[in-house]
C-alpha cells in the first residue's frame, strides 16, 4: 500500500515538471505585431499627423519629430517599445506649448502601454499627451500604465475634455505632472512627481477623482493644488510643500495638499506630509477629511487659513483621520473649522486657534486634544457655544503654560470651553498629627494674579470636618459644595479648623474650582490618632462556586476595637437574610432574625457561623454589614457564584433512580422522587453533578409498536461507546448537560443479525488509521469500514453525527454565532448548537436549506435520520480536515 502511495505522488510530481513551457510568462520588449495595429511610422514627413478614421487601432515605438492629432473617436495606441518625441513650431490651440498627442474635442483615444514603456522628450517645452473640449463637445483619453517624463512641460493635460491615467508613472523636473483644467480626469494609482513645481493640479472648475492609492511627490512644491472645481481623494500618499519653493503665481502655500479658492476638496483615506518645515495640509476653499494620516514635523498638518488672491470660505468639516508629530496639528489661522473626530499624537498644540477664532468640536468627538491659542487670556473662548451638555465632557487641555481648560455656560442655555488662569494654593500651619474628633487650626493663602470670577474653595469630601473662619471671626461649617472666593481680589489667608473623623494616615486636598475645572490645588499629609472603629471580615466565601439546591459554610470576624463599649449591635446581610441561617450556642443551624442577628460588641465571638443557599444564580455579592442602630459601623463583601445543575434530557426512556453520596461516608441518599418532581416543562431534569443516574429504555411507551429499543444516540457523555448498546444502564452525572435518546428498531430483527448495510463505495482514496486504500471502488461492510476508520460508533440522526464529530475534532467554535431555530436555545443546547454550525461551516453535513434562504433562517433539521455511508463520508471528510489542519 505504501508502495503504492509512493507510486502516485512521483506521478504528480512528474505532472507538475512538464508542464507546457506557455504556462510560464516572461518579460520581453514586444516584437512589431499586425494584430496591435497599424504602426505610426518614425519617418512621417508632414507637419501633423492626423488620425481621423473612428474605432482604428495603432501602436507606437521609437523616435518621433512631428505631432499627432486625433480627431476621430475609439482610436487604439498600443506603445510596443520606449518612445522619444521632439518637434519644432507646432503649438496647440494657440497656447504656446506643444503635445505629442493632441486629442481635439471630437476625438478620443486609448493609450496601452502596459509593459511600462520609457516615454520621454528631446525638448524642454513639449508634453506627451492633451486633451481639448469647447464646453459643448470633449476630446476623451485613457492611458493605462507607462513612464513619462518632462522637462518644463507637464506630461499629460486636460482642458475641457476626459481624461484617466490609469498605473501611469508621470515625472516633470521644472513644471506640473498633470493639470485638469475645467476638464473631467480620473487618477487610478501610478506615481506622479513634480521636482521643482506643484505635482497634480486641478483648476477652471475642474472634476478630478483620484483613487487607486496613487504617490504623489512634489521635492519643491504642491503634491495636489486645487484652484477651483472639484477634487476626491479617496487614498493614496501625496508629500511636498518644501520650503525652498514657493509658487506665488498658483499659491502662497507651502504644503503637500492645498486646496485654494472656491475649490471643494473630499479627502476618504490616504497619507499626506509637509516635507520639513512646510505644511502638510492647507485649506483656503472648502475641504472634507475622512481616514486620512496627516503630518508635518515642523509645520502644521492641517492649516486653514486665507491665500494670497482672495479671502473664500476657508471651511473645513473633519470627519475622522489621524494628526500627527507635527508643530500643529489643525491649525486654525482663518475660516472655521468643525472637528467631528479624529486621533492626535505627537504634535506640540493637536488644535491651534489664531486670535480670537474659535473651534466647532461636535459630540462625536471621543480622543484627547491639546489646545493653544495665540492670545491666550482668563475666560478666552476656545469651543464656539452650543446647545447640550456635551462640550462640559471634551477632553481638552491646554498647551498654553499657566492655563487650563474651563467649562461655561451661558445664560440662554449655550455651553463652550475656555482657559482658565491657574490659581497657586498653599496649606500653612496643619499639625502632622491630630487626635480623632478633635479640632486643629490651619489656613489656606491663594495666588491669583490676573484671574478673575468667583471660584469655589473646597476640600472634597472633608469640607463636612471642617469650619471656615467668616468675617466676624466666627468657625461656621463649610457649605456644602465650597467657600466662595473672588478671584479678583486678594485677601489674607483664609482660617479654618478640621475636625477629623476616623483614624489613620490622612491627606488633605484643597481646591480652587471655576468653570467646572480645578484652578488650583495643594495636598498635606497628616496622622488621625485616637478612636479605631469596628472591622468586619466574611471568611470562607471569596469567589466559592455554590451548586443550586446546595448551601456554602462561611464565618464573619468582628473586630470592635473602640466600638467595644457600643454594646449591643447586629451583624446584617440586607436582602440575602433570607438565604442564611447562623449557628445558635447548641450547634444547630437557625433561621437569620429579619432585621440581623444581634452581638455584644463588649463580648464577641472569634468567629460567627453561617451558612447561605442561594436563590439566584450568577456572579453575586454578599455584604455583611456590622450596625448600631441605623448607623453602619463596619461592612465587608465578598463575591460568589450561584451555580445551576446540569440538565439531563430524556428521549423514549426513564429514571429508575439517582443517588447522591452520603455525607461523611455515610450511604448514598435516593434522590429520585426529588429529581422526577422538579421535572423541567419540556421534560429534562435538573440533576446534581456527581449523582449516580440509571436509566432505561421505556418498553411500556412501545409495547404493542411492533417496535424494540436499538440502541442509544448519547451527548455529554465522555464514553458514549460504553453504554450505547445496554437497554440500561448507569452513570454518573457530569458537570455539563446530557441527552439521552433511544433509537427504536423492527422488532422482528434477531439481536444477533449482522447489521450490514451491503457493501459501500468509499470514495477513491480513503484515509484509515494512517493506511490508504487507494484504488477505485473498494467495498466492504460499513461496520467494518468503521472499525478500520477509528469511528466511535454509528449515529442515527444529524444531530448526534454533528456531536460526533465536534468532539473528536476537540470541540472547534464555528465562524458564525448565528443559532439555529430548530436546535434548543438554552444553555445546555449551546454544545449541539457549536457542533450542528461548525459541521455545516466545513460542509461535513449536507445543507437541507432551500438555495436563498436567509442565513438566520436557515435550519439544521437535528432529528433527521442519516445512512452509515452518510456517516462513513463525513467521518472521512472530518479526518482529513484534521489532518490538513
């Protein structure tokens, strides 16, 4: 056999190494070929040459002194080798620049140079493709792949027609790579450089698409300008802005995009950088960000300002996107700016404000921003105001020193953020140690220089110990919510006394508060002596798994400490006192008393006893609470778990009896009554983990059916082998769910009969215990076949087949959470429900779905018989996914 395997795997082999030699491609300069079309001749001797024949097809290569004009539409040119083009006194449409190929309003062209063919120029002012439109007709071109390169003319332009440059590499060392001007264009990725001027620009109400995730590099310029029309940029990386250039004629910005004038620009994705120090992003038009990383060391990733030729709208709308390790990250010189979202890290000011502008940031906005203004001052306005409380939950901070970011709120409802002037705070005079209940002198001196408004002096949740010292030189309690202070004028210290309350080392925090934000704080540390209160401990509890119908033990410690003298107290557990019983003096568990059970805290015991059955189950806490009165001395809680007993489902058999062990050795106890009593409504049981359960078939249900018990379809159990042929038998009740079904058979089959469905075909290799059984149509018997394949045994439903193979396989989770509707939701089903979906996923079960049916529609159909073949091809699919696993 082994042999033979051998045998078909060098045949594969020696398949796999004469393959023909066309199924391997290579590059190589393409050859002249006729079916490329009609080769425009180098030697051309006229002044142009003109293609005016529609849907014709011609190709191109070598050296070329004349222009080519096309007038006709559905013109083909295949570039079949590299290209050098020159001519002299030819300048299209009276611009005074010339065009390899000029593309008129009438015609349209589409240029292949897939094999990236070098296409350059032997003059400094000639381009390789324009395209030309008369607002009521457009020239049309589409150039797929190729190298392009200029000297002081941009390769490709559009005025008024179509143009697509599809994967084409455009570089010019002195002007623009492509301009689209009032024209249509569609950029689909390539690389476009420009070396000394702006790479990509879009002018006259021009339409430009840019996708495909394109590079765009301009050394000493603009990556992207846009003048006026409409640009969207949905990816791709554009650099540039270098400070040594500045185009002053197109714009006086200095950064890799610029969006300028009336222009509208949406940005969807994409990297953009301002080549150090210049900008990365600038906006003077109307400008959409999207997922867009944005950065410029020492510039500003997003500048919004006005440009040299005219104040526009400057307005930006940030939708999301990332600003980063630049000197500013939006930078808000003039126009507006509304911040949905975005992420910021890096920067020196994330939000920088010129003066007196203002930011609209929006309740979607969920990151942390620093803000600096240019004229940063107490109560400045940095957020424009707004309805709803939202703007109070910005995470600002200022990148001004001395300042904070306040909140206010105006008095028509509107609410914005602000700096707030920072106040010094200083704690004088608070003895280190101070004795529980006992007053102790101290004062609080404030600097606040140049602030202004009402702040609030407070102490947290110490100003209910403390008393402030009021005019009149009287100790008065401390309002609630603080002391009032102006800010604008400067007092003495302020006196107050604390009073501590319990014991223990102690910080003391005071706080000047204004505009929702601390202006201020200072800490002392100090030593509360004297009164030590009751502590309480639950022992015994911490994160125990209680099963449900059973109790946990657990003590409690009580520790009185000075709360000796207190006497009489009650130990409480609130709402759970209903679950807990206490050990009386005589050993004997007792009912909780409803309102605790009382303790003499002058007297108490090492330990309390309890024990808890709880009524729920889940993660619960239990809270032991020590008190006098109403007043809470001392509580503890602990975390536990109510945990529900396994399910067991029963299908054409009964319970003939489940024990539990005895306690302390003694003999197990007949729970069986108890278990048949609390039957669930559709019929499982709820039985204890570790009961030993017997179970038969049920003869009566068939008696006069004509039918006999077969054998047992089992899950849940970890040898189902073992019982799956016994008419009874026992076992014992794991911590998981168990189903049990009895499979019926004709009564007048003899036990004894060979169950042999008649010899099967196997595939035409099948996989059995390591061996191969390799040639076409071997039968044999499906038990036999079984045995050789390691089948634990043979299901008889869909169902049982899918747990079958779930566990051999190690209990995998399916891809989809998706239920099936005709499998049990409950917990105990959730095995099945992973087994049925896994087997569907890797096609071990044939889908009985109606091609269409909606994915959360679709039904597994568990009860449905299955063939030993069925189960044989599953069980062998199973194991070679295993295998290639």
């Amino acid at each position: 056999m082994k042999k033979r395997l051998i045998s078909l795997l060098l045949a594969f082999s020696m398949m796999l190494t004469f393959l023909p030699a066309g199924a391997v491609s290579a590059f190589a300069e393409e050859n002249i070929d006729s079916s490329k079309g009609t080769l425009i001749p180098n030697n051309f001797t006229g002044s142009v040459y003109t293609i005016a024949e529609d849907n014709t097809t011609y190709q191109m290569r070598g050296d070329y002194n004349f222009p080519i004009e096309i007038t006709a539409k559905g013109v083909t040119i295949n570039i079949v080798g590299n290209i050098t083009y020159g001519f002299d006194s030819y300048h299209d449409e009276s611009w005074g620049f010339s065009y390899l190929i000029g593309v008129k309003s009438t015609g349209g062209v589409t240029i292949n140079n897939y094999a990236n063919y070098n296409v350059t120029t032997s003059k400094s002012d000639y381009g390789f493709v324009a395209t030309w439109g008369n607002g009521t007709a457009a020239g049309s071109a589409i150039i797929n792949g190729g190298r392009y390169t200029t000297l002081n003319q941009e390769p490709f332009w559009n005025s008024q027609g179509e143009m697509t440059l599809t994967n084409v590499t455009a570089e010019c060392q002195n002007d623009l790579a492509v301009t689209n001007r009032a024209g249509t264009m569609i950029i689909d990725g390539g690389s476009y450089k420009s070396i000394n001027s702006t790479a990509i620009y879009n002018n006259r109400g021009g339409e430009m698409t840019i996708k495909g995730k394109p590079e765009v590099v301009a050394q000493n310029g603009v990556a992207l300008c846009s003048a006026s029309g409409v640009v969207t940029v949905e990816g791709g990386s554009f650099s540039g802005g270098n400070g040594s250039y500045s185009d002053t004629y197109w714009t006086s910005a200095e950064s890799a995009v610029c969006n300028w004038k009336n222009s509208k620009m949406t940005i969807t994705g994409g990297t953009f950088t301002g080549t150090d120090p210049a900008d990365a992003i600038v906006n003077n038009g109307e400008m959409h960000i999207a997922n867009a990383t944005v950065d410029a060391k020492n510039g500003s990733a997003l500048k919004n300002q006005y440009l040299s030729g005219g104040k526009y709208s400057a307005s930006t709308e940030i939708i999301s996107g990332t600003f980063k390790d630049s000197a500013k990250g939006i930078d808000l010189q003039s126009g507006s700016v509304v911040l949905k979202n975005a992420e910021f890290s890096g920067n020196r000011a994330d939000i920088y404000l010129n003066t007196g502008k203002q930011i609209t940031i929006e309740e979607t906005f969920n990151h942390n921003a620093t803000v600096a203004c240019a004229d940063p001052g107490d109560g400045r306005q940095l957020t424009t105001a707004t309805t709803g409380e939202y703007p109070k939950n910005l995470n600002l901070t200022s990148a001004n020193e001395d300042y904070l970011v306040g909140y206010k709120k105006t008095a028509d409802g509107k609410e914005y953020r602000c700096l707030s002037k920072k106040v010094g705070v200083t704690i004088n005079g608070l003895k280190g140690e101070i004795k529980a209940e006992d007053p102790a002198e101290f004062t609080v001196t404030l600097t606040h220089e140049n602030s202004t408004g009402t702040g609030i002096l407070t102490f947290g949740d110490k100003n209910s110990e403390i008393e402030y010292k009021d005019k009149n030189g009287e100790y008065k309690p401390m309002p609630e919510g603080g002391l009032p202070i102006d800010l604008g004028d400067v007092k003495e210290p302020y006196a107050f006394h604390i009073t501590p309350k319990n014991a223990g080392e102690q910080t003391l925090t005071a706080a000047v508060v204004r505009d929702a934000v601390k202006l201020g704080t200072a800490e002392e540390g100090f030593t509360v002596t004297g009164r030590v209160h009751t502590a309480v401990t639950i022992e015994g509890l911490e994160n125990a798994v209680i099963k449900e119908g059973e109790s946990k033990d657990f003590t409690v410690k009580v520790t009185p400490n000075d709360d000796a003298k207190l006497g009489e107290a009650f130990i409480d557990f609130g709402d759970k006192n209903s679950e807990i019983e206490y050990l009386d003096d005589n050993g004997a568990y007792q009912p909780m008393p409803e309102g605790g059970l009382p303790i003499d805290l002058s007297d108490v015991k090492e330990q309390y006893a309890f024990r808890i059955a709880p009524k729920e189950t889940g993660k619960q806490t239990l809270t032991a609470a020590v008190k006098k009165g109403e007043n809470e001395l001392a509580k503890d809680e602990k975390d536990f778990v109510g945990s529900e007993m396994p399910i067991l489902t029963l299908k054409d058999g009964v319970i003939t009896s489940v024990t539990v062990p005895g306690k302390n050795g003694a003999d197990p106890e007949d729970i069986t009554e108890i278990v048949k009593k609390n039957a669930n409504e559709d019929g499982s049981f709820h039985v204890p983990e570790g009961a030993t359960v017997s179970v038969a078939f049920d003869k009566d249900a068939f008696a006069d059916s004509g039918l006999k018990f077969g054998h047992w379809d089992i899950t849940g159990l970890d040898d189902p082998n073992a019982y799956q042929d016994k008419e009874s038998f026992a076992f014992e009740m794991p911590a998981k769910a168990v189903t049990l079904k009895a499979m019926t058979q004709d009564a007048s089959i003899e036990d004894d009969e060979p169950d042999i469905v008649g010899p099967i075909v196997i595939g035409t290799t099948v996989v059995v215990g390591g061996a191969v059984l390799g040639y076409q149509a071997y039968s044999l018997g499906a038990e036999f076949a079984g045995k050789l394949m390691a089948l634990p045994y043979f299901p008889s439903n869909r169902s049982a087949l899918a747990m079958m193979l779930w566990e051999d396989a190690g209990k995998p989770m399916p891809e989809s959470e998706l239920l099936y509707p005709d499998v049990g939701q409950e917990e105990r089903d959730m095995d099945l429900q992973h087994a049925a979906r896994w087997a569907m996923e890797n096609e071990l079960i044939p889908d009985l779905n109606d091609e269409g049916t909606a994915p959360e529609e679709m039904k597994f159909y568990p009860d449905n018989a299955v063939s030993k073949i069925d189960v044989l091809n599953a069980w062998q699919k199973a194991q070679e996914l295993k295998q290639n696993a």
